[in-house]
C-alpha cells in the first residue's frame, strides 16, 4: 500500500464469528496491550498507539464490525490522527478555493487589461498543494510501520476470535 496514491488505506476482512465475538475479542486484547490502546463501542473499534509509544505522525485505525451471515464483515479505514487530519484538509482545501478563487480573478483582471497579483495565486496554489500532498506522503511513510503494528494486532484478535469460536 506505501506506493498507492490512497487518501486512507481501507482495511477489510471477513469471518465466520458473531460480531460480539469479535469484538470482545478486540477488547481482551486492548485490554492486555501496553502499546496500543483503543475502546470497542457498539461494534465500532477505534485503535491507536499508547501516548508513550505515539508520535506526531502515528496512525491510527477505526473499524465497523457488521453481522455478514453466520458471521462479521470488519471494514474501516486508517489514517492519522484526526487532528492531523483535518489540518490537511484544510491545507487541501485552502490550495483548492486559492486556485479557483485567486484564478478567477487574475483571469478577469487580465481580460480587463488589469495587471493583478491574483494571477500568481494559480501556481502559489499549486505549490502549496503540493508541498501539503508531500508532507502527506512523508508522514505517511514515517507511520508505515506503526501502521503495519496496527493492522496485525487486528488480524491476531480476529484469528483469536475465530480459533476460540470455530
């Protein structure tokens, strides 16, 4: 997934146990880890690394467990840190408006034979969402591996799950 252009990697499984079983499980083993902490709340997992073993750019993971059948389908997506988040969304969000907004009116200005900074808003903007895409990348690439700690400790609870309700 590290050379993927992917927003947020999706995670995906699905097994014979009960939901409640999963997610029991998930919780024994929050509750048995010193390194990754997290809260199951109605079938909704929200997993991240203990305040001693987070960084800046560590990841986080937040599952669904739906009843598939007989047994559970787990989706969810990981990412950074919500605050992390949201502040590259603003970033992203402030390169797009300055594009359209700051283009508009240089485009207009020079129709109008006005000589207007606004023209340079076009590749500012592009710089600066570049520079927040490459930040992106780079924070991503720093929790890679945090990333990979976080997706095992899914999969052992779900594999305990099952080998203890086959």
């Amino acid at each position: 997934m590290s050379g993927s252009i992917q927003i947020r990697p999706k995670y995906k499984t699905v097994t014979n146990v009960s939901p409640s079983k999963i997610a029991e499980e998930i919780t024994s083993f929050i509750n048995q880890s010193k390194e990754i902490n997290g809260r199951v709340i109605n079938y909704n997992a929200y997993l991240k690394f203990s305040p001693e073993e987070a960084k800046y750019w560590s990841p986080e993971i937040n599952v669904r467990i739906r009843p598939n059948g007989s047994g559970s389908v787990i989706k969810g997506v990981a990412g950074p840190n919500s605050k992390i988040w949201a502040t590259f969304m603003v970033f992203y969000g402030l390169s797009v408006m300055l594009f359209i907004f700051g283009g508009l009116l240089g485009i207009s200005g020079k129709m109008l034979g006005i000589d207007s900074f606004w023209v340079l808003s076009v590749p500012g903007s592009v710089v600066l969402f570049a520079l927040v895409f490459l930040a992106s990348k780079f924070g991503e690439k720093l929790g890679a591996e945090q990333l990979e700690k976080l997706r095992s400790f899914l999969d052992a609870a779900v594999e305990s799950a099952e080998s203890k309700h086959s």
